[in-house]
C-alpha cells in the first residue's frame, strides 16, 4: 500500500467527500474558465495539504463541514499559488504535465489564479468563517513577502542562511502552516491548540522545503523538475548556502560565475552538484531537514495515542524520506 494511502485510512471517508465538495467548487459557468477549471482538477496531485487539514481537524476534534470549508479554502490557494508561480517561473511544465501558461497563456494563467483565490475568499464569507479568512490571508502576505525576498536576493546571489530561513517560513512554511492552523481552528476555538498547530505545521514546511531542495541536488529526477533546475533559475538554497561557506574564495568564486551565467551546460550544473556534495552541503541541510522534522514530532507527542496522531507521525516522516 503506497505511503499516503496508509496516512489516509483514518479520515479516508473524508477525503472521498472532499473530492465531490471541492469538486463542485471548481465550476464555472464561463466556458474557457471551466475547461481550465476542469484540466486542473484532472491534474490534481497527492492532495497533501487537504489531508493535513482533516487529519489536524481529527486530532484535535470532531469533523464537520467547516473542515471542509477550511480544506477546500487551503487547496484553492495552493492551487492558484501553483498557477502563478509557473507565470513568475516561465515554466512550461509542472510534474510532467503542460502548466495553465504553457497551454493559454501567461494572462490566462494569472486571471484563473485570481479566480481561484477570490473564490475561496468568497466560500470563508458565505461560510461566516472570517476566523479562517485571517488565517489564510496572514499566509498569502507572507508567501508573496518571500517570494519577492527570494527574487530580490537571487539577483545578488547574496543569499545566507539567515535569509534562506525566513524565505522557506515565508513561503512553504507559511501555506503548511495555514493548513494545520485551519484544521485545528475547523474543530475547536481554543487559542493554544490553533497556535501549537500553527508550530506544528511550520516545523512540518520548513522540513518539506529543505527535503526538496536536497532532491534538487541527489538527481533521481522524480520531483517534476529536472535535477540543477535550482542552479539554472539561479536559486541557492540551504545545500549550496553552507558549501559556499565552508569553501576558498576562489572557489566560492567559480560557483558563484557559474550561477551568474543565463545558460550553464550540463558539465557546469554536474560541478555545482559535486561542489555541493564535496563541501557538506547535502549532509548539513539534512541534518537541518531532520531538526523541524524532530520539532514536529515532538508536538505530537503532546497528544495521547491515536490513529490519527499515528497517521500525521507517518506524514512527517514521509515529508524527509520521500523520493520526489
């Protein structure tokens, strides 16, 4: 049985309804935006961040239609995240499929993205859930702030540490965190429970990120990037941060040029793979990776023992172990 699955048999009855209700979501009665509606639909992926919503939800109470809201609400955002990054990205595919740009347009792509987060604004509205409504809203401030601090910064390729972190809890960390504050917030109005899974769903993004960032450097291929995108788009992340650290200046010189240049071949990329390796950057950043993955566990361990408080430990492994 694949991993998620496993993860998912506590609210598997759940996430069969969420499919339905979010599908009725993505209707609409404007003929284009609805064959894109649908193509985005037929593409959807592992459906993670539902599944942390509904978990997160069980584990703190009882489910009930605001979960759904607040799922429905998460996946939205995610989605038309997704849809305006490969815009910012130019990219043409995402995980092996045509990306909303690449078949449209660029315009297409941002005005369907627009869409997307207006609606799940108007279901929190209609919904009286403006408790959640905040919490969302607090996490498309942030990710916009750290997209455009990481834009700003990979232009002057003057990335550090301290600025890696910020960007990844502004970004990644900051949608995963919506998600198990969402969750949490669907089932209880207890302060301490939203803020602890608030934490909880931090520690979880910031591990995700950094694991992601090291399969750009392993190579397998499987993540729906080719490996060394990182390095062509000009984007130093925690492996190459800490190599350039500990290596010469001339050394650190040479990375640097190879960064700077708009086309790298492939032996340049392989150089910067290798340096990355050589240099401890791959051994650092996971031992980084598995400090928030211990974080997150040890806020479940707050929490007596349960399926559920079993299938979100799974979750968290499954977010550093993961192959793609």
């Amino acid at each position: 049985m694949p991993v998620l699955d496993k993860i998912k048999k506590p609210i598997e009855k759940e996430m069969a309804e969420f499919e339905a209700y979010f599908g009725r979501t993505m209707r609409s009665d404007i003929p284009l935006l609805n064959i894109i509606l649908n193509y985005i639909l037929r593409r959807k992926g592992k459906q993670m961040r539902p599944l942390l919503v509904f978990l997160t939800a069980k584990l703190n109470g009882i489910i009930s239609e605001p979960t759904f809201v607040a799922a429905t609400f998460i996946e939205l955002l995610h989605t038309a995240s997704i849809v305006h990054d490969d815009v910012v990205d130019d990219a043409g595919e995402r995980r092996g499929a045509l990306s909303i740009n690449a078949l449209w347009n660029s315009k297409i792509a941002v005005l369907v993205g627009d869409y997307m987060l207006s609606k799940g604004m108007l279901i929190s509205v209609e919904k009286n859930r403006y408790d959640m409504l905040e919490i969302v809203s607090e996490a498309v401030k942030s990710m916009s702030e750290g997209e455009l601090l990481q834009l700003q910064k990979s232009r002057k390729l003057n990335i550090t540490e301290k600025d890696y972190f910020r960007i990844i809890l502004s970004k990644t960390a900051a949608l995963i965190a919506a998600c198990t504050a969402c969750g949490a917030r669907s089932v209880t109005d207890n302060s301490d429970t939203i803020q602890l899974m608030k934490e909880f769903g931090e520690n979880i993004g910031v591990a995700f990120q950094i694991k992601d960032d090291l399969l750009d450097y392993e190579g397998t291929g499987l993540t729906g990037k080719a490996p060394g995108n990182d390095i062509k788009e000009k984007k130093i992340t925690l492996p190459l941060i800490y190599a350039l650290e500990q290596s010469s200046n001339s050394k650190k010189r040479n990375i640097l040029n190879i960064l700077r240049n708009k086309k790298k071949s492939k032996s340049e990329i392989a150089e910067v793979i290798s340096f990355v390796s050589e240099y401890g950057g791959m051994a650092y950043a996971e031992i980084k990776m598995n400090q928030y993955r211990d974080k997150a566990l040890a806020i479940l361990d707050s929490y007596p023992d349960s399926n559920t408080r079993n299938s979100l430990k799974e979750f968290v492994f499954y977010t550093t172990a993961r192959k793609k």
